[in-house]
C-alpha cells in the first residue's frame, strides 16, 4: 500500500510528459511516414548491414508483413547464451529460419544478467555488443525483429509493487541504453516493453495500473531517445501476456491514451489450459479447446485489429509439447489439429503469429526441425488449410476377429482425394468406404495391413485432401494393457507395464469416499509427466514423487489408467509413512 502515492504521483507526472511526446511522435509521423518507408545502414566500411526493407507506413501492414514470426527462446533470454542447452547464436540460425518462410524473428534478451542491480544501472557493453551482432544478423537476412526486456519482468520489474521508484528507475534506465545503443537501427526492429509483467499481492485494479505506468514511460523513454525511435514500431503487452477480454480492454486504453500511430499489441496464446498441459481429462483438441482458440483469436481481431492497431502473438505453442526429453504429454495428432487451426486463426482475423521456441522445434546445433511433420503442419497452415480426422490411429485387436474400423474426417474446406499407402492408391469400396465425413477401412484391408499383428504400429497410411498435408493415419495392433502389483517409496514407484500396442492419455485418481487424490484437488485427471509418466522402453508407468507426496497417508487411492484406444487399467495404491505399495485393482 505504500507505494500507492508514489505511483499516483508518477501518473500525473506522466501524463505532461505524454501529450508532449503525443505531439512530436504525431510531427515525425507526419514528415517521414508519408508514403513508404525505406531503410538500409552500412558500417564504416561500406558493407550492407542490413538490406533494404521496405517498412509500410502503417504499423498495420508492418506487422501484417511480419507474418509467420519465431522465437529466439532460451539463449540471451537465459543466464548466458548457452545455460540452457542451445549452441551459440550463428548468422546460419536466422539463414536457416529466412529459408523456412519466417519473416520475423523475436529475440527475447534478460539484461539483468549482464547489468548492475545498483542506480546508474549499467549494462554490460560486451553484452550489448553481443545482442547487436544477433539482431543485425536477422536484418540482415531481411527479417523484421522484435526486441524486449525478458525474465527482468519476474526478476526485478514485479518488485514494482514493493520497491516503486527504484523499479522504474532501473525500467528506464534499461530502456534508456536499449534505445541508445539501437537508435540508428532502421524501422525493421520493434521495442517491446516487457515480456508477461506480472504484480504479486496486490489488487486487479492495482495491477492495471502498474502495468500501464511502465507501458507510458517505455513509450516516453523510447521516443525522446530521438533518431529511428522517434518512429520506431512500440509493442506493449497485456497484464502476463494474458488475452482475457479485460485485460486487452486495459491495453486498448493505454494504446489510445497514447495516440501514436506506431503501437503494437501483444498477447501470448497456449492454448486451452487442460489440453496444452494434458490435465483435468484434456487429452483430446476437441469442442472446447476449438472454440477457445477461436474466440481469442476472434477477441484480439475485435479490439485491436477491427480498429487499425496490429496484434502480434509474441509467443504461441503448447505448455508441454512437443518434449524430447519426456513421453509427449499431448498426443501428436491432436498437436497438429491445434497448430493447423492456429495459422488459419491468424490468417482469418489478421494476427501476426510468433513460434516459440527454446530448443523445441528447430535443433540449434545442426540446424534441422527436430518433426519434420510438425513443422509442415505449422507452415503449410500459413497459406491454406489441411485436412485431419477424428484420430491419428485405428487400433485393431490382436484377440480378436477383424473387423471394419471408421473415423471422421475433418475437411476444414477442403476436399478428400482419397487414401494412400506410400506410392500406392487403396481402393476405394474395397479398401474403405466414404460416407459424408466418415472414412470406414474394410476388414480386408485391415487384415492385409496389420500383417503378422505384432503389437504396435504395423503400417501407416494417408489420407489425402486437394490442400495442405496428408494426415498420417496409424493401424495399430493391439489389445488390453496390464499392470502388475510394485512396491516403493514417496521418491517414486515404478508399475510395471504391458503396453500391448497401447499410449497411455491420463491417469484419474480417487479414494473410496469420492474425493480426489493428487495434487490437483479440484479434478481427478492429474497432470501428465508431473504426476505420472509413461516409460515404454521399460515397460513401466511411473508414479512420481509429487503425486506420491500428495496422498493421504494410509488411505488408498485408485489410479485408472486411460489409453488412446478407450482401454483402461485399474491400479490402487497405499502410502504408510514413506512407503508405497501398488496392487492390480
């Protein structure tokens, strides 16, 4: 509460200050924007730093040409540039990124490790150095760069709420030597002011009004620094990154109260929380996810785009896929559905969509996507749409007689040509049959493509519509996992498992009285990889310390294990003390 007069006394302070630089960024805009915009920079030397890029006057249709954009996550944004496992940034990275179909990069920087924590603040100039040499090595493949302040946001700037004066005299200053070291960048690099601000332990409203205090004084600071930023496209973020309606309606006042032309908006999108993180029974991108994705998109289009202000989506991905270093907690095929819808959002409703990526998608050291097919869903979603089906897999029963299995087709608007295997063409009416949106495969067919019916993927084929890429359909052998009784402690207990062809989708855990064990009180289905985890090499499932940690001691929970194929498997569990006992259900 303490820091409440300070920050009033700010605001009005602010508000001279911002009718004034209102007044002169409104004359630059006037003087240099009349028409388009062009820019190029050569060092002492003579050689082309950055080639020719012709800037729109508005920001709108900067922004617009900014689309597809990617993240240069978790290297200057980390402790030091290789702390969290990526090589060093090479001129060959953004090369490689210009050759994909980007035409963006955002360059995410946390100068707090490179800057005295004490007034005057100062930054590292090997550091600053450093940045500089990456972001011209983008413009220098023709891309458009975005440049912000990173994890300073959780660092430092959210002590806004405790330690007012100093916090803004650091923000300022930092924004201070950013715009100083970068002023004679042309208009193909953007500011952003902070990534995800967040303010612990005070009121909503409270909230609001920091975050707009630090978004007017980044635009002061920024525009009074004088050369390219006196025009220089400003990109200001939603309270956490967040596209909660009222959040963006914060945002639309702050950018009005400004009247500067060359404003950006910027939210973050990770999808529909129980499906980016598979919890509370998300394991499927269905109605709900959809309609949310849409309504966002449809949210950012109303408030920002529908009245000339651009939105970028500085960051989009799922909260835990894809993981190489985990089993994919979402499921891959539902993961394409939702990057497949993602691009035809953002081309539906205008926004400039950014990829994050800290090591995920393009493998840094050798330069290749790490899923090829992921990738070719994300960028074939740019320019047109692809079709999908209600499932990646068919699953026939190795215990069983064969028969016809069917999914349903999601067209998206296109057409279905048909369904291949390789090279080869399956015959329609003898292979499968289409009615309306169902794809049925023959018994026939099936027997012939599981072969010997060994457990598992046996033969994967293709279903094939007149736009984007096949959908990749596996027919798998299988039949009723099992687990077998185990013993352990709170530090883990390993189930041993019989897949039999199957990928486990959640675990729901209860006690006998209804209520819910594990650390998610509020749902029975407990959070994929946090609490519970395939191994399929090993033929186990493990139960991991937090959820162990999480049980009533002496009461048994009932685990039900839920797989892909509809399946399940029951297990109870009882922990005494530091000891854990498993048994079949």
């Amino acid at each position: 509460m303490s820091d409440i007069q300070p920050l009033a006394h700010r605001r009005a302070r602010g508000r001279g200050l911002g009718r004034l630089a209102a007044l002169l960024t409104a004359l630059a805009v006037m003087l240099s924007l009349s028409g388009t915009a062009a820019f190029g920079a050569a060092d002492v030397h003579g050689t082309a730093l950055h080639p020719v890029v012709h800037v729109p006057a508005k920001a709108i249709d900067a922004v617009a040409q900014m689309q597809p954009s990617w993240n240069l996550g978790n290297s200057l944004d980390a402790p030091s540039e290789t702390a969290w496992g990526n090589p060093l940034t090479t001129k060959a990275t953004f090369d490689t990124i210009a050759a994909a179909g980007f035409r963006s990069v955002r360059i995410p920087v946390t100068w707090s490790n490179h800057q005295s924590a004490t007034a005057p603040y100062t930054i590292d100039a090997t550091f600053v150095a450093r940045v500089k040499q990456i972001v011209d090595w983008a413009q220098a493949d023709g891309l458009y760069v975005v440049l912000n302040i990173h994890h300073d946001s959780i660092e430092w700037v959210s002590n806004i709420t405790k330690d007012h004066d100093n916090v803004m005299a650091r923000f300022d200053s930092t924004w201070s030597q950013i715009s100083e070291a970068f002023k004679s960048e042309p208009r193909t690099l953007l500011f952003e002011s902070v990534n995800e601000p967040r303010f612990n332990d005070v009121t909503d409203a409270q909230k609001t009004a920091y975050l707009n205090e630090l978004n007017v004084s980044f635009h002061t600071v920024v525009r009074a620094s004088g050369g390219e930023n006196a025009t220089r496209m400003l990109v200001l973020p939603t309270l956490g990154g967040d596209g909660a309606q009222p959040l963006l309606d914060d945002l639309s006042t702050t950018i009005n109260s400004l009247h500067d032309s060359q404003l950006v908006a910027t939210v973050h999108f990770y999808s529909y929380y129980p499906f980016s993180a598979n919890l509370a029974g998300g394991t499927l991108y269905g109605d709900i996810a959809q309609k949310y994705l849409d309504d966002s998109f449809a949210d950012m289009h109303d408030t920002f785009v529908a009245k000339g202000i651009p939105v970028y989506l500085g960051e989009y991905g799922l909260l835990t896929s894809p993981n190489y270093f985990h089993p994919e907690s979402v499921e891959r095929g539902e993961q394409l559905k939702y990057y497949e819808q993602l691009g035809y959002a953002a081309r539906k409703y205008g926004v400039t969509t950014a990829l994050w990526d800290a090591f995920n998608y393009l493998n840094r050291a050798t330069l290749q996507w790490r899923d090829p097919d992921i990738f070719a869903m994300i960028k074939s979603s740019w320019t047109t749409r692809s079709g999908t089906a209600s499932f990646d897999k068919v699953f026939v029963s190795k215990s069983a007689p064969i028969t016809a299995e069917s999914l349903t087709l999601n067209l998206n608007g296109t057409h279905f040509l048909g369904v291949w295997q390789g090279s080869t063409r399956l015959l329609p009416g003898r292979d499968y049959t289409v009615s309306g949106t169902t794809l049925t495969f023959t018994a026939s067919a099936l027997t012939r493509l599981v072969g010997d019916r060994a457990y598992g993927t046996d033969a994967t084929v293709q279903a094939r519509f007149s736009t984007g890429v096949p959908w990749n359909i596996d027919i798998v052998t299988n039949d009723n996992p099992t687990v077998a009784a185990a013993t352990g402690t709170t530090d883990g207990l390993t189930i041993p498992t019989e897949y039999r062809g199957n990928n486990l989708a959640t675990m729901h855990a209860t006690y006998a009285d209804g209520t819910n064990a594990g650390p998610l009180d509020w749902t029975p289905y407990q959070t994929f990889n946090e609490t519970f985890s395939p191994d399929y090499p090993n033929s186990t499932i493990v139960l991991t310390p937090l959820f162990l940690a999480s049980l009533r001691d002496g009461d048994t929970a009932t685990l039900v294990f839920h797989f892909y194929s509809g399946q399940t498997a029951t297990y109870k569990v009882t922990k005494n003390g530091s000891t854990v006992t498993g048994t079949v259900g």
